[in-house]
C-alpha cells in the first residue's frame, strides 16, 4: 500500500510531539506550523531558509547564518516525515 498522507494531513499538535525531543526546540517553537509543511517540498526550500533566517534574525542573530538555516531546514523536514511515517504505519495497524 502506497503513503496516501500529504503534508496537509499533519496537525501542529503532532509536530510538537516531536519538538519536544529535538535539539532545536527552542527555536522551532518559534516557526509558524506552515512552514514545517512546507519543509517537504523541495521547490519551497528557498522560502524555507528565508523564514527561517527572518527567525534567526530577530532571535538568533549568531546563528543567522545561511548555512545554520539550511540545517535548520533539514531538520524540519525530517520531523515531517517522522509524523507523517508515523502516521501511516498507526493508520495501517
């Protein structure tokens, strides 16, 4: 059976699940839940980054750095596929 679930399909509360252990949680608490949908798409990437460097910014000023928010990105992405492979293999069970 294929992943049917989309970034659409994930709630912010299932986000945080995951936040709550990361070593960004800081700073991903800052980040609008939309964005981390967004972290999926590689062609969103690009605004990614910029929103996150807009965060950085204002909170983060030594870190804000492209390079710091391409990781920052990654690791969004990331989270994302965990809730969203989570969530596929609770909905298969």
């Amino acid at each position: 059976m294929k992943n049917s679930f989309s970034p659409k399909d994930i709630s912010w509360k299932e986000i945080q699940k995951y936040i709550h252990e990361d070593i960004y949680q800081d700073f991903f608490k800052q980040i609008k839940p939309e964005i981390f949908k967004m972290a999926l798409d590689e062609k969103d990437r690009p605004k990614v980054i910029q929103a996150i460097l807009k965060v950085l910014k204002e909170k983060d000023p030594q870190n804000a750095t492209e390079d710091f928010a391409k990781k920052v990105a990654d690791r969004m992405r990331e989270l994302t596929r965990m809730v969203l492979e989570n969530k596929y293999i609770c909905s298969e069970e």
